[in-house]
C-alpha cells in the first residue's frame, strides 16, 4: 500500500491511501484511523488499516490533485544518512568505498514534501547540489539486529533528495549542517509498505535537474544494502520506530562532474525511485545578509 500525508483546502492535514491519481483519507474511512505516519506505525495497526482500504467503498476515493502533498513523515525520531554509498560515487570522486560506513545526522527542520519550493541564502552557498536516494522507515525499534532479521523492521521505503551545499560541506569538514538547512531533505511523495518491495536491493532510481537527467542507478550497487546498514547503524543505538535512513547516493552527482552541475534560482530537480515514485522541489535563491 501506498502512504502519503496530505493537505485539503481547509489546510487539515491527514493520512491517506492512494493509488494511480486518488486518494483516500483514512479518517474518512474510519475516524479511529489514525492521521499521521507515526501514530499508524506506534499502533500497529497496519493490518487493519490494509484490509479496510481493499474493502473500501470506491466513492470515497477522491482526486489525488485536490490535495497539496506533505512530508509523509513528520517528527521522525532519527533521520540518519550514509555517505558514498555507492561504488560509482566513489570512483567519481576518485577514491575507493569507505571500508567503515560513513555516518551523518540529518534535522527535523530540513524536512520538505513533493512540489514545495524551498529558498536558500545566496551568500550563504553558492554550490548546492542534488542526491537522489531510497530512504527507509523502520516500523519498530531496532538495537543490535542481525543481518538476516534487518528488513523484518522495515515500516516502508520512499525518495529522498539529499541537497547538499558542497562549499558549506566540505568547509565545516562535516556534512550534517550543509544538508540539512531549512528544507534540505525532501522526502516523499509516499511511502510504500514493506510488503509491496520484498528485495530493496532491486530498484531503479534516477534524478532529473531542468529536464536533464543527471543520475541514474540501481540500489543492487550499493556497496552495502539496506539490511547491512540497518544491522550497522543498530549496534549500540537504538533506532526507534519511525527512524528515516537515507541510504546514500549514486555517481553523477554536480560537484563531481566537468563542468560542474549546481541548483540555482528557478531551478527543478525530480528524482525517483521506481515501484515508489517522483519526488520534485522548486528551488529559489534569495540575496542574503551580504
């Protein structure tokens, strides 16, 4: 089943089903339903939730473009990234996979949904780059989980876009800042349940800036799969139900590329991952304090 968090013209935002164009608001289906990802993951009510929507009258499915799309996760308890994760981002940066997975945290604050437009200072950075990524929501809490177990708490996958200022970057010496300004993750437009993507080591992903396409993969060249990261990232730390993990990005990325591909004002960058979705972001540059 498909997920998203949606908002009416009445700007209430609610937890739906949707599929090929509609949407169905799960509060409209039954009112004890509840109206955000992490209520649905905290009660375990998947199940229930999945069997109402199979049997649900079609006349209350509405058009899916009624509704403006929202972050499909709102108030995640951990959103944690890996870097170069992919063995062709590595060699365009000239370097070998890092033999120890490279770990960084992403804020709450970054978050943005499918079709917002998000505004960075143009004083502040001038190299703001594009990462698609499949990210993944576990469903319950994981510490020390072995690797034959690590999908078994997996909620549901979706698109992320890991922008990155690439001057902040690599000036900080470290990533979670230059990442993670206001708007920085878009994620979304939906979740897709764990039941419908049984092998996450099989999926096409691709991003496409100003109708160029710019990155194209498949999660099978990760150098370390998501079960692998999950296992990794649970060993001493508990990562609670609800934890995003945005698994890394693919080569062809601007930074690394001659001549170099940055996000400017006016800018579209749609990324995808298939069996999931497209993901887009508007993108404007303001002045700035300078």
């Amino acid at each position: 089943m498909k997920l998203a968090q949606l908002v009416d013209a009445d700007n209430r935002s609610r937890l739906a089903a949707v599929r090929d164009g509609e949407a169905l608001i799960l509060q409209d289906l039954d009112a004890g339903f509840p109206s955000r990802l992490e209520a649905l993951i905290a009660d375990s009510s998947l199940a229930d939730v999945q069997a109402a929507v199979m049997q649900a009258d079609p006349r209350l499915w509405s058009p899916l473009a009624r509704f403006r799309t929202a972050p499909p996760i709102q108030s995640p308890p951990k959103i944690v990234a890996i870097g170069v994760n992919y063995v062709d981002h590595a060699t365009e940066q000239g370097a070998n996979p890092p033999e120890i997975p490279i770990v960084f945290a992403l804020w709450q604050s970054s978050l943005s949904g499918d079709g917002d437009t998000i505004t960075w200072d143009g004083s502040l950075t001038k190299q703001v780059d594009f990462e698609v990524e499949l990210g993944v929501i576990l469903g319950r809490d994981a510490r020390d989980v072995s690797v034959d177990e690590a999908l078994t708490y997996v909620f549901g996958y979706t698109v992320i876009n890991d922008l990155s200022a690439r001057d902040l970057q690599f000036r900080d010496q470290q990533w979670s800042r230059s990442k993670s300004l206001d708007g920085f993750t878009p994620i979304g437009p939906v979740v897709v349940t764990a039941d419908e993507i049984p092998d996450p080591q099989s999926l096409d992903l691709w991003c496409v800036v100003d109708g160029l396409p710019l990155q194209r993969a498949n999660t099978r060249e990760m150098h370390r799969g998501v079960a692998t990261l999950i296992s990794y990232l649970s060993r001493g730390m508990t990562l609670e139900a609800g934890t995003v993990i945005s698994t890394g990005t693919p080569g062809g990325v601007g930074y690394f590329r001659d001549p170099q591909v940055f996000l400017v004002d006016g800018s579209t960058v749609t990324v995808g991952v298939a069996g999931i979705g497209e993901l887009t972001t508007h993108c404007r540059v303001t002045p700035g304090l300078d």
